[in-house]
C-alpha cells in the first residue's frame, strides 16, 4: 500500500506527522469498536495497514497506553484495554449530576426550533433501533443531549459536562453496544425530557429526570458487568 492511500482509512487523516495520523487511527478504530478490548495490536500488521514504518505505530501505541486505552501484556504484547468498571461508574455518576443541573439551567432557554432540533435526532435514534447499531446510536444519544444543555448560562457547569462526555468517549464508552435493550428505553426517556422541557416544568423536575436518564443507562451496565 502507498502512503497516498491511507487517507481511505477510517479515522485517518492527512494532517500532522505520522505518528500522530498513525495514533488518530488507532484511537478511532479502538472507540468505534473495530479493536475490542483484547484485541491483540501487531504493530507490524497495523503499519502495513497504515502504509507506514512500525516507528510511527510504536510511538502511537505508547500514547494510547499512557491514555489507558492499550496495556502491555507478557507473553501477548499491547492488547486494547477493557473498560474500567470504576472509572465509568465514577464518570457516569459525576455526569448524571453535571448534565443533569446543565439541563435544568438550559430548559427555560431552549427554543422551539431546539426542541424540534431534538426530537428529530431522538427520531433518527428511533429508526437506529430497527438495525441497531451501537456506535451511530451512541453519536447520535450525544447529539440529543447536546441540544438540552449547550444554552446552559454556567460557563463552569458546561465545562464539566463537555469533560464527562469526553472522558465517556476515552472508555469507548458506547454502553449501548454491552446493553443494547437500553436503547429503546432511552429514545422513550429522551421524549419525556422534551415534554418537561415543552410544558415548562420546575427546574428540579427536570433535573432530577435528567438524573434519572443517565442512571438508569449506568444500572443497567452495572447489573450486565455482574452478570459476565
């Protein structure tokens, strides 16, 4: 393979070094699932892939591992981590309580245009649901939410909620790929929020449903994590 192909590749683009195209690579195929966790990473083969030397892959792997995406094992060599139990259950809860007040101060913010903006993309979810796919669903969950809370007037709160999202997205958290009957129960959860948020409901309504919503996804990973 040339290196002018590589671009084809999922994840892949032409800015930067090697090295940093290389780990985009990677770290893109790692979230969307195409490396499970286990998954042995041959860096010979991944370099061939890429159209690269292994250096540049060598030096994106010890990235991902300082990022704890990939561990080194003996015998075996990097292998794609799984997901920490702890640290998702520590991200989630601070996220239910972040996102939850973030929602809250948007409500009487969000326009009739936002909720139309939310229901279409909670539709799209709807449809997802037929040909489930985790990823695209995952997208388009982060999509919904980002419409309830991005008018929030806390520039702090938002800051906390866009960190939880991005910490979700370093566990390639899409839950929804272990527990796949959440979904359907989520796009029903993301419906209500919008008639709370249409009726002008109290704010700790509202927050408190918000709280329930990201709950409910957490418990139902947790109880799937006993179970395995």
């Amino acid at each position: 393979m040339t290196e002018t192909a590589v671009t084809d590749l999922p994840g892949l683009t032409t800015a930067g070094s090697k090295s940093e195209q290389a780990y985009q690579a990677v770290k893109a195929r790692i979230v969307e699932g195409s490396y499970s966790p286990g998954y042995r990473l041959v860096l010979a083969a991944i370099a061939k892939d890429l159209g690269f030397s292994v250096v540049p892959v060598r030096e994106a792997i010890r990235r991902l591992e300082a990022e704890g995406l990939v561990k080194f094992e003996r015998n075996v060599g990097a292998t794609v981590s799984g997901i920490d139990p702890t640290e998702y259950l520590y991200t989630m809860q601070t996220l239910s309580i972040v996102e939850g007040a973030a929602t809250a101060l948007s409500a009487p913010l969000i326009g009739e245009a936002d909720i139309a903006r939310a229901r279409a993309v909670n539709e799209e979810m709807r449809e997802c649901l037929e040909h489930f796919d985790p990823v695209r669903f995952t997208r388009l969950n982060q999509d919904f939410h980002s419409v309830l809370f991005e008018h929030c007037p806390n520039p702090h709160i938002l800051d906390l909620v866009h960190r939880g999202w991005n910490r979700l997205a370093s566990l390639r958290s899409s839950t929804f790929r272990f527990v796949p009957g959440r979904a359907r129960a989520s796009v029903d959860e993301h419906e209500a929020l919008l008639q709370l948020i249409e009726a002008s409901a109290d704010a700790d309504e509202i927050e408190k449903a918000a709280r329930r919503h990201r709950s409910a996804t957490l418990d139902a990973y947790l109880s799937q994590a006993k179970t395995v």
